[in-house]
C-alpha cells in the first residue's frame, strides 16, 4: 500500500511550546484540522516523553490522524503511536523495524544527496530532508541545502518527500512546489499566539 503523508506535518517540541503542555498543543492543532504530529521531546526523560507520547496518541487516533515519535522507537512503540521519526545519530532504520510492530512506519533525516541516497536504500516509509531555510530549532543545525537542491532529492525518490528546516507561511507553498509531499513546521507554528489559527492558515495555504 502506497503511504502518504497531509501536506502539514507539524512538531511538538516542549522546549518551544512556551508554557503550553504538549497535549494541550496537541488539541490545539488536532482542532485546526492538522492531521500529522510529530513529538519531539528531546529533552525529555524517558517516563516524561512515554506519558506524554501516549496521551497525543490517544487524541491523534480518534482524529484519524497520524502520530510520530521522534527519535525513540521504544516509545513509539510502548505509546501505540503510528511510527518513529530517527536521524543520522539515531538507530537505522531496520533497527528501528526491529522495535516497532510491522504496521508502524519509519521516517528519517537526511541533510546531504549522499544521506538521502543511503535512505533511499532502506525500507523507510517516507525520508526528510533539509534544513531548507537558516533554522534556529536546532542548537548545531546543518547547513542550508535550498529548494535547488530539494528539486535535485525529488527526482531521487518515489517516497513521499518532507521538507524541514525554516519552513514559514510565507514559503511554505514554495517548499510543496519545489517538490515535497509534506512540510515540517515547529517554530512557527508554536511561536503564533493564536497556534490553531496560524494552523488553519497553513492548511489552506497547502491546500
């Protein structure tokens, strides 16, 4: 079966979410329609990160939505979400198929065509790629890669493709037309005062 990704792929990262809790931000999202969340507790310790894992899932399954945990495969899979999301310095992705139930999904991060080349081997479910634009949601990001070479990936794969790194509402629609399934956005969802409707914004500007 062909897997898809909605055209919004939105992260919960606490560190950003000001003083929201992360399933707050969740509801938040799941209201405006979003239908893609990715947790991202970098900070969190484990027990932290599986609680609130496994409350965004509830709520993402009676969405009919799709739920990622970054990172740890043993909490995507305790949590009953829909599938991890690793890097480069995280398990591979066959390590991580090994954890996870057969229906759960792998994404991973891929910053150079040399990486994105490697995943395009694995048996991951959809790969991402970027940092598209300068980005502050990383404290040692890597280095901008451009819609040049986000066109260059897209005739690299058959796999839906994920555009991270700087991603706005304002070239958000550049990013879908340079090639990408999917945008990852956090900074600047969570940063809106109004997040449900800066949310609903990027809905309709994705289409």
């Amino acid at each position: 079966m062909e897997f898809r990704l909605p055209p919004l792929y939105a992260i919960i990262d606490p560190v950003q979410a000001r003083d929201l809790e992360p399933v707050v931000v969740a509801d938040l999202l799941l209201s405006a329609g979003v239908r893609l969340i990715q947790y991202r507790g970098k900070q969190d310790n484990s027990r932290c990160m599986f609680e609130a894992s496994c409350a965004i899932a509830e709520r993402v399954r009676q969405a009919v939505g799709i739920f990622i945990v970054n990172d740890r495969a043993d909490v995507a899979r305790l949590s009953g979400a829909d599938g991890v999301h690793v890097g480069q310095e995280d398990l591979r992705v066959e390590q991580a198929r090994q954890i996870l139930l057969p229906s759960q999904c792998v994404g991973i991060s891929t910053h150079t065509r040399a990486q994105f080349e490697e995943a395009e081997t694995t048996s991951a479910d959809y790969i991402a790629f970027g940092p598209i634009f300068p980005t502050g949601s990383k404290e040692r990001p890597d280095p901008v890669v451009g819609l040049e070479k986000l066109r260059e990936m897209r005739g690299l794969t058959r796999k839906p493709l994920v555009a991270i790194g700087g991603i706005t509402l304002d070239n958000a629609a550049s990013v879908i037309e340079a090639g990408a399934d999917s945008v990852a956005v956090i900074h600047d969802l969570l940063a809106a005062k109004d997040i449900g409707a800066q949310a609903r914004k990027f809905l309709r500007t994705l289409g």
